[in-house]
C-alpha cells in the first residue's frame, strides 16, 4: 500500500520540463548567458528575491572560463521548466553536439556581434545544426549578442547574413533577436519567445517528466 500511494504522489508531483541547448562558437558568450539566466530565474534566485524583481545582473566583473564540455541549470519561466544545456563551442567540442540533440526541445543558436571575421563560421556551424533530421521540428533563437558594445554588429545586418539559412528552416519557428548577455539586456523577450514556441511544440515534442 506504500509503494502504490508513494507511485501515486511521485505521479501528481512529477513536473513538465523542457531541454534547451546553448550553442554557438567560443567566446559567444554562451556561459554568460546561462549564468545571467541562473541569476534572475532559478529556483534559488526565486528564493531568494521573493517579493521582489531582481532586475537583470551585472556581469562585466564576472570571469567565464571557456566550457569544457558542458555546464547546466534549471529555471522557471512563466510556469514553465527549463533545463539549459552550455555546450563547449570550440572546434574540438562541436563534435559532441549532436549527442544532445534527440532530447532537445529547442536551440538556443549565439552568436558574437562584434566578431565580424567568424560570421560565416557561425553560419556554416548553424546550417549543420538545422540541417540534421532529428532537428527538423525543433525551434531555433538566434541570439545576436555583446549589443552592448559599440562596434557590435546591427541585428538587421546579422539577420540578412543568416537569411539563407532562414529560408531552409520555414517549417518550423526561428528568430533572431539583440541581446546582452552580460547586462541582461533583451534577455527576457529572447525567454518569452523561446517558451511560448517550445510550449507550441509540444505536440511533436513532448516534455519530459521529472
């Protein structure tokens, strides 16, 4: 009678998540973004700001090592988990990529706006990534990053490069979208539209169970 009543809890208790990957070359500023992700909306920032609205961290005094091989954090956005996946974005690393991508519900694709010299890298890295089959449903956020900086490159420069790529992927939900992953600027219209989408989804991808 124990175990049934435990398997009934652990069934109304169990909660909905969604599995996002953080992509992108190296110094994109994918950890940045993770950790001002982690900042503002896990659970224990929740705790720890209850009542009040954090606002966006500052992150110019923070150093960020590049990732090898993976960081992660869970966050709560509208209601809704999400488990964020930092890949390591060196050539070396990319390969590794792939092994996530069966149980992810959407991409979170940065790229580095004032890098001007690897955009085609970005482009070719991107165009891999939609063109796997797994891949075919699965939404993509585009995010134009370090808009803080005064020789960053306009979004709408940076959309017309990728809009080759754009056209290819018309059968499923794709945006690019300005941030700054170190002051949080755009941070959170980029969360609004990534949930609503993967919510969207759902039906060709559903959650996962936790």
């Amino acid at each position: 009678m124990y175990h049934l009543a435990r398997g009934l809890y652990n069934n109304l208790t169990r909660r909905e998540e969604y599995s996002v990957l953080i992509l992108g070359l190296d110094n994109a500023g994918k950890t940045t973004l993770l950790e001002q992700l982690s900042q503002r909306y896990s659970h224990k920032a929740r705790q720890q700001n209850k009542g009040k609205d954090p606002g966006f961290a500052n992150l110019k005094d923070v150093d960020t090592i590049p990732t090898i091989g993976q960081n992660m954090c869970r966050i709560e956005f509208n209601k809704v988990w999400l488990k964020f996946w930092d890949l390591g974005g060196q050539e070396s690393l990319r390969t590794l990529w792939d092994g996530y991508f069966n149980d992810a519900h959407a991409v979170v694709f940065v790229v580095d706006s004032t890098d001007t010299a690897r955009i085609e890298e970005c482009r070719e890295e991107l165009h891999k990534i939609i063109s796997t089959e797994v891949m075919v449903s699965t939404p993509v956020l585009m995010l134009a990053n370090k808009q803080d900086r005064d020789d960053c490159m306009e979004v709408e420069d940076i959309k017309e490069i990728f809009n080759k790529i754009a056209e290819n992927m018309s059968a499923r939900d794709s945006r690019v979208l300005p941030i700054s992953a170190i002051d949080g600027t755009g941070v959170e219209d980029a969360s609004e539209w990534l949930v609503s989408r993967i919510v969207r989804n759902k039906k060709y991808k559903p959650p996962n169970l936790v």
